[in-house]
C-alpha cells in the first residue's frame, strides 16, 4: 500500500498516546497516518504497566474504545502497605467517591487501539525506520521514514505532528537546544522488575518498606504478576538469579501476623529500573505537539504513566477537533498548559509516594537514619489519619 502524501495530523508512535490520538482523531472524522517503528506482534506482545485509573477507563469508554477491558479487567478498590512486619490497608474508593483502579495490561489496551484503528479505516506504517521531522515552525511540516520491508524511502506532509514515541524517541530531540526547557531529577533510587508466570499471592497491590529496602506486589493478570525490589544505584541484574530475587520478596513482604504466603513461579523478565522524573516544557514547539511519554517521564511509583498519556491524548484531540471544525486554534495555543497542570501534579504526588516508600542507603541500616524515619512517619499518619488518607486516595486512583 502506497502512503498517502498528505494528511491533516502525522503521529509518530503506535503506543497508548499515539494510538489514542489516533482513534479519536479517527472518530473525528480528522485524517491522521501513524508511524511505529515496531512491528504490530511486537508491540501487541509487550509487557509493560497494567493500572488504569477511572478517568482513563471512563473516556476510552465514551469513545467506544473500553468494551474489551470493561469485561475482563479486574476492578481494585484498595491498597496494602506493610512496614517492617506490620500491615494496613487503605480502601480508596471508599475515600473517593467509588472511583477504582482497572488491572489491564498495558499490551492489551494497546492491542485493543490498534484493531480499533484499523477496523476503522485508520493507517499505521508498521516498521517505519530512520523516522525525521522537518519544517516544523512552518505551517506545513513533513515526515519522512524508510520502510523496512521495500527498503523504500517515504515522505508525508501534514498540518501538525503528534509526538508520540516516548521519552527515547526522535520527536523531543528534534526540538533545538534551547527552545524548550526541560526538568530533570534523577530520585537515586534503582528498582529490580520481576515479571513472573505466577498466580497473585493478593486480591491488591502491596508496597513494603523494609530495613532492607523497598518490596512491592502489582497485579496483572490471574496467572502473572509483577514485582519490584529496590536494589543498589547502579545494580546489575545479573547479581540477581532467580533464587535470590525470591528470598528477598520473601523476606521483604513478610508479615508478622497470619498465614500469608508468596506464590512463587517462573520468572519471564527481569530488568533495573532507573527511578528518574522528566517534564519538558511547553509540551508545543512550532506544528509539533509532544503527548505521554515524549513530554514527561514519571516514576512507575503510583502507576500515573500511561494514565498522562491518555489525558494528553484527549485534550489534544479537543484542541484539534475545535481547529479544523470551527477555526478555532485557542485549545492548540492551551494544551500546553492545559496538560502540565496535571503532569506536575502527578509528579508531585509520585516524588511524595517515592520517598513515603524508599530512602537513600537502603540496606545499610536504612530505617535508622533520618530519611528512613521520615518515611515511617508519613505512613504512620497515613494509617492513623482519615484526611491524610482522603488526600491520598484522590490522588492515587487519579484526580478527575
């Protein structure tokens, strides 16, 4: 199939941001061509996060886009913390006016997008290579790419970019030096992902704050889980075979009290995490406007990444569909700001998580040194405190 040679709206990046502008783009009725450098089985079969918020579920739902996850995701209400042995939970959707979590993978809302967009008549250039932007402070950008299959290169021209390929993708380098600004914190602190072939050993997320370092059970599916273990700034996984990762869950999530116990299975990935924070702003420059990931980078501590993106997704989509329907460009000059009002409070709310769960020098007698009792601190008052909790619950499950 040849591609088009022009279109209203390039989007570069076929993950949630960019499928998700894509499909509402789509139902628009607002002409759009994606460019995904991976392969459709590729991104389909990713393992990545799996905790969407109500807001995100509600407006994939308002746009036809949520049948699949509404029947099969599952629906968590509550969160345990476990400190040194001790346990509580917080029920949030009782502090937040029901509002719950879904567990569904990240791969299969991607996949759900993905047959969406197509069904509908939509374009993605699977496989696209050595994709460049050009032009962009003109009132006619273009994309180019070499496809990976002809070996033939491509050009399209289009009204605007949606940047959508992610924190190392080309859309934000392609901005000069300077013309925007960009906010970086790196939190020292590294965390071990263990995705593994095992039932939940819990019906909610667990974060343990251990003497040894932060532990932590997510929820994906009824025969896979995942987990995360604070591990030295710098580690390497190969320190960590699998017989080692399961001691240190084991000690780590233990509780003094009752017959909890971890199930434990085959382990299919393990990578280190780097816990770094990321925001560029504006989220705009010239006919290239920046969504998810491409824009801020947030830690995974509060599961808020792919909730962002969605949001951006919307309030871009918005803002185009006023442009070409109305001429009105006041939503495109806004979504900048519109965005980063809820990408700092996020960040805010991730940095509070980090350090109310983690502090520096884990393992060499951490819970005695000053941040380590901070931290004890800000969850005793969590569990003793009903607005403390309040607070938190909204915004944990995601602000409205």
């Amino acid at each position: 199939m040849n591609a088009p040679t022009n279109t209203a709206v390039g989007v570069v990046g076929a993950g949630p941001a960019g499928l998700a502008v894509a499909n509402l783009l789509n139902r628009a009725g607002i002409d759009c061509v994606v460019l995904e450098r991976h392969s459709r089985a590729h991104l389909e079969q990713r393992a990545r996060a799996g905790m969407l918020e109500h807001r995100a579920v509600r407006m994939l739902e308002r746009h036809g886009l949520a049948d699949r996850l509404l029947a099969s995701a599952a629906r968590h209400d509550t969160c345990e913390f476990r400190v040194e042995g001790r346990r509580f939970q917080v029920s949030y959707a009782d502090l937040y006016g029901g509002r719950t979590h879904y567990v569904y993978p990240q791969q299969e809302v991607v996949k759900d997008l993905i047959g969406a967009f197509l069904d509908g008549g939509g374009d993605i250039r699977f496989e696209a290579d050595d994709v460049a932007l050009h032009d962009l402070t003109t009132d006619r950008p273009s994309l180019t790419w070499r496809d990976r299959e002809s070996g033939r290169e491509r050009r399209i021209a289009c009204d605007f970019v949606a940047g959508c390929d992610g924190f190392h993708g080309v859309c934000r380098p392609s901005i000069p030096d300077g013309a925007v600004l960009e906010f970086v914190h790196q939190h020292g602190i590294n965390w071990l992902s263990i995705l593994a072939e095992a039932p939940p050993s819990t019906d909610c997320v667990i974060y343990a704050l251990h003497q040894d370092g932060f532990a932590g059970h997510m929820l994906r599916s009824p025969t896979v889980s995942r987990y995360y273990l604070q591990v030295p700034v710098g580690e390497d996984v190969a320190n960590w075979p699998d017989e080692r990762v399961w001691a240190e869950l084991h000690k780590r999530l233990a509780v003094a009290d009752g017959d909890w116990r971890l199930t434990e299975g085959k382990i299919v990935d393990k990578r280190v995490l780097d816990m770094r924070s990321h925001v560029t702003e504006p989220m705009r420059y010239g006919g290239l406007f920046l969504v998810g990931d491409a824009a801020h980078i947030v830690t995974p501590v509060g599961a808020k990444g792919m909730n962002l993106a969605l949001h951006d997704a919307e309030v871009l989509v918005d803002a185009f569909t006023a442009y070409y329907r109305d001429g009105d460009d006041t939503g495109l000059d806004g979504y900048s700001a519109a965005c980063l009002r809820r990408v700092w409070r996020a960040q805010e709310f991730s940095q509070w998580m980090t350090f109310m769960l983690h502090s520096p020098g884990a393992g060499q007698g951490d819970s005695q040194t000053f941040l380590g009792r901070l931290a004890q601190a800000r969850l005793d008052h969590l569990m003793t405190s009903p607005a403390y909790a309040a607070s938190f619950a909204e915004n944990y499950v995601g602000v409205e």
